[in-house]
C-alpha cells in the first residue's frame, strides 16, 4: 500500500509548484501590462478629500451591509447558527484569496479549516460554501436583467456595456441550466463525478476517493435540503450581497458628483464583478480597476471622475476588507485556537 501511494506527494509538489509559478509569472505579466492604468488611478488618490463625506460614509455602510447579506446567506448554506464563525471565516479567507494570484483554493482551503474548527461538519462546509458561490454569482449576472426594462425604454446604452449585459445574461442562463441539471437528475452529476476521478487519477497522478461521484450526490443533497426549507433567506442573502454593494458604487459616484443613469452604471457594475472572477491577480487587481473605469465612462461618467469613485469604490469594497480579514482571524484564533491543519483532520467528518 506504501509503495503505490509515496510517489504520488513527490509529483504533487512538483505539479503544485509548477502551477504557482505559472500563476505568479501570469500575474505579473497582467500588472505589467495594467500598470499605466493603475498609475493614473493610484496617483489619483489627493482628489479623495474632494469626495462628500456623507455619501462615502453611505458606501461604507451599504458595504457592510453586503457582508452581513453575505454572512446571513452562508448560514443557511452551512447549517450553521454562529453569526461570529462564518463572519470572521468569511473575511479572513476573502482577504487571502486577495492577496494571493490565483487564490480561490487557497481561500477556500482556510475558510474550510476555520468552519470545521468551529464546529461545523466537513460535509456541510464542503457543499454550503459551493452553494454561496454559484448563489453570488449567478445573482451578480442576472443583474443586466434589471437594466433591460431601462434600455428597452429608450436609455441608450453604449457597445460595452450592452456587450457586458448580453455575457451576464448568457451566463446567468447557463448557470440556471446546469443548476437545474444537477438538481433534477443524478445521471449527469455522476457522469461529471466519475470524469472528474479519472482526470486526478490519470491526468493529476493524485489518490482521490474512490466513491467521489456519490460524494457530489451527497453534496448536492445537502444543499438541496438547506435551501428547500430556507430558501427565502438564501435568495435575499444572496440579492442583498450584490444588491448592497452595486449600491455603494452608486454613493462613490455620488460622492465625485457624477449623476449617470443607474441602469448604466450597473451594466458596468456587472462587468467590473465579471473582471473581478479573473482568477490571474489578487482580487482582480487590475483588472477591475481598468475595466470599471472604461465602463464607467462609457455610462457617461467623466474620466476624472470615474477614475476617483472607482478609487474610492475599490477602497471601500477590496482594499479596507484586508485588514479586516486579519483582524477577524485574530478574534477567531482567539476563540477557537488554531485552524491550520485541520483541513486535513476535518476530511474524516461525515
């Protein structure tokens, strides 16, 4: 048994190790390329003390208030009642996952350590925070639906932004088809499961479960289960994630003076959140900065102006999340210990 399973951490290392420096010379090429832009944005940063007070405190709290959508969705998802474990295991994974090319895994990694530290089934974490991530996502490209009514109206909206609606929209449409394929049958679920076992075996060279088809049915039925009973909550965590924060770019647009047609700034909203899923730089570093900015200006915004509320925007909704997240691992560390390692001693959690 031994002898089949000890080549496999050796080529593991080498295959992680390539993936990493793939990933960070494919960053570095992308803020290479983004840098002018970032430079203009970043120098930028006097024209701050000429926001309005009021309507950057507005975004602050319309921000915390799509954390708290957030955290109330996740609960649902993960069957769990501690506002404090899924809030501070929420942030400080969100704030690894932006500081690091790449760092989905990474984030998910911690975030599911945390969970399990604090009581929380593997099996629910695995599945709950699966479910949060399609339920954010598929909300966020469902939102070019809420412009159409305006644009059919006779708000003219430019290429770009009509461009970023028609992918949100396509996306939203294949999100709700897959959903509902491995929701209602389970021949396709496993079809994936057992293809996705093959892949690690022979492709990866990793050890993976042998019964990994049957976990995703078990998976599925967890979540299933939750949003069943709950799905009320789910819906309007995950609406209010998205909703809240659209909300804050509307109050840093404020904030500079610019007045723009709200259902243009959210097709430019949707694809500054598309830009942010790139998983290349930390956060979408970058790429949401240039892309908001054009999409901004193609919504009517100034170029100043939307070079500062996408400044200010990024501030409230990236930048100030990352302290928090090291604060929140603190308070958690502080009552529960130490969450590194228990990924791997949470995998033997029914």
């Amino acid at each position: 048994m031994t002898d089949t399973a000890s080549p496999a951490p050796k080529h593991r290392n080498w295959w992680g190790i390539g993936v990493r420096i793939f990933m960070l010379a494919l960053g570095a090429v992308s803020l290479y390329l983004l840098a002018p832009k970032l430079i203009s944005i970043f120098t930028s940063w006097p024209e701050l003390k000429t926001l309005t007070p009021g309507w950057l405190a507005l975004a602050l709290v319309f921000e915390a208030a799509s954390y708290l959508s957030l955290w109330a969705m996740q609960r649902v998802a993960l069957h769990a009642t501690s506002w404090f474990a899924v809030g501070t295991a929420q942030l400080a994974s969100g704030a690894v996952g932006s500081v690091v090319p790449g760092g989905a895994a990474t984030a998910g990694a911690v975030g599911y350590g945390m969970l399990v530290k604090a009581g929380i089934r593997g099996g629910d974490v695995a599945s709950g925070l699966a479910a949060s991530t399609i339920g954010t996502a598929a909300t966020v490209l469902a939102m070019p639906l809420l412009a159409l009514p305006a644009i059919i109206g006779g708000v003219a909206a430019p290429r770009g932004l009509v461009e970023a609606a028609y992918v949100g929209v396509a996306g939203f449409v294949a999100v709700a088809i897959l959903s509902a394929v491995a929701f209602g049958w389970d021949g396709p679920l496993l079809l994936v499961g057992r293809a996705a076992r093959w892949l690690i075996r022979h492709v990866l060279r990793r050890d993976v479960a042998s019964d990994l088809p049957e976990r995703l049915l078990a998976q599925r039925d967890r979540m299933k289960e939750t949003f069943g009973r709950r799905w009320h909550v789910a819906l309007s965590g995950a609406v209010g994630k998205v909703g809240f924060d659209y909300l804050a770019l509307l109050c840093c647009l404020a904030a500079v003076g610019a007045r723009p047609s709200p259902s243009l700034v959210l097709l430019a909203y949707v694809a500054g959140a598309l830009l942010a899923m790139i998983p290349i730089t930390p956060g979408g570093l970058g790429f949401v900065e240039a892309g908001l900015t054009g999409m901004l200006a193609l919504a009517g915004v100034g170029g100043e102006q939307a070079i500062v509320a996408t400044l200010a925007y990024r501030i409230v909704s990236f930048w100030l999340p990352l302290p928090a997240g090291g604060v929140a691992y603190l308070l958690f560390r502080r009552r529960y210990g130490p969450a590194d390692g228990e990924s791997s001693v949470s995998s033997t959690s029914p």
